[in-house]
C-alpha cells in the first residue's frame, strides 16, 4: 500500500486509515486508493500509533476490531478516536467508518451504541432503502447488496442523518451524515488477501467461501471507487 510518514501526510493534509487489530485492514479500500494515485496512512492503533491532528486530516478511514465503543476496558483509547471523528465530520472532512468504525461515527454524532440481541456474522446481505437508491455510492446498485456481517453490536442512528441500508436482524446498518461522511456496518472491503487474513479469527462454523467474497468484492469496488472520486 503507498504510504507517507505521519508527519508528512499531516503537513499535506492527508488520508488516514485508524486499524484497530492486525487482521482488520483496509483490504480492498487500500487497493481502490491506491488505483486513483491517493496515498494513505495507517495508523496502526494496536502497536501505539498516535492518531493524527484532525487540522490537518483530508479523509478519514476507520477500521472494524472486536472491542466495542461502550467498553473503555477493552478499548481505553475509544474517546480519543471518537473525538477525532467527530472534530473530522465538523470541518466537513471525508469519512468513513465500517463496523467498529461506523459505530465510532454513530457514537461521535451523539447516539447510543449498544449490544445487539444476537451476532451476525458471516456472508448475507442488506436492503437498501429508498435513499440509498438517490445516494452516490449506492444509486442503481439494485434493492440489495451482498456483504460480509461480523458484528455483535449495534447503534442509534444519529438525528440528521439519511438511513441508507438495513438487515433483517439490525435495521442500522449504513447512514450518511452530510455529504462526505459515511458509516457502514458490513464489510464491502473483503478482497483475497484481507480473507486469507480473516480466516483464523473467524467463529467457527464460518467460511469464506470465494464465489461469495468475490461477490462482495465486486459490488464493494463499485461503492469504494464512487466513495473516493466523490469525496478525495
């Protein structure tokens, strides 16, 4: 993945992608980046990377991980990155979050994120809703999409904000805030390489069967290539 020091990409006003975990990286989202010459930076907050000046951030990627926002045992650097989002999504930034990043942007606009009544995990799918079909990213990708689920919790959607998706077992799982920020639950991000990743960590008794992925991988590169050349 192109890369730059942090503090040459804070001097440039960079792209920054927050990873919580070793094996929840941007996948296909690095890749898509990297296509329209767009360099990242990842802030590795599993090896104590510091999370950037929000002066001095362009875009603001947020990465999934098993801890929840409402466990500061598991996740003591929650508030700091809640904070960040929210100071981002103020100076009208680009962001977006995914599963534990989409929760972090629901909790930094102000709504409640909570357990949910039972996981879902593994491949299926969401209806998108009649905003979603007006949306940029989502437009005339049909009434559903497949994605991949891994998450036990779940949010409020903030006030203000368009619902863009849901599941038959959550019904906020995407919103948009403003024009340039955006939360998705589900992982649209699921390319070979990020699979080969995941597979160790998964529950047991979940797959990744590549027709699927590849399935996902397809429909995630059509809203990650809008998502980039509508907000980089």
């Amino acid at each position: 993945m192109a890369t730059q020091s942090l503090e040459n990409a804070q001097e440039t006003g960079g792209w920054f992608v927050v990873q919580h975990v070793p094996y929840e990286g941007p996948g296909l989202i690095a890749r898509t980046a990297r296509a329209r010459g767009l360099r990242l930076h990842v802030v590795r907050r599993d090896r104590g990377d510091d999370l950037p000046d929000p002066e001095t951030v362009a875009g603001l990627i947020v990465m999934g991980g098993p801890m929840s926002v409402y466990d500061h045992t598991s996740f003591p650097g929650v508030d700091a990155e809640r904070r960040l989002v929210e100071q981002v999504v103020a100076r009208g930034a680009s962001v977006l979050g995914v599963c534990l990043g989409a929760q972090i942007l629901a909790a930094a606009l102000g709504s409640k994120v909570y357990a949910g009544g039972r996981p879902e995990i593994g491949f299926g799918s969401v209806r998108l809703t009649d905003a979603a079909r007006e949306d940029r990213l989502f437009a005339g990708l049909g009434d559903e999409i497949p994605v991949f689920h891994w998450h036990g919790d779940t949010f409020d959607r903030p006030a203000g904000t368009a619902h863009l998706a849901a599941s038959a077992v959550y019904p906020n799982q995407a919103f948009r805030a403003g024009s340039h920020a955006y939360a998705v639950q589900f992982h649209l991000e699921l390319d070979r390489a990020l699979a080969d990743q995941w597979r160790p960590h998964l529950p047991a008794g979940i797959d990744i069967d590549e027709r699927q992925r590849a399935a996902v991988e397809r429909v995630g590169r059509v809203v990650l290539e809008r998502f980039f050349e509508t907000t980089a």
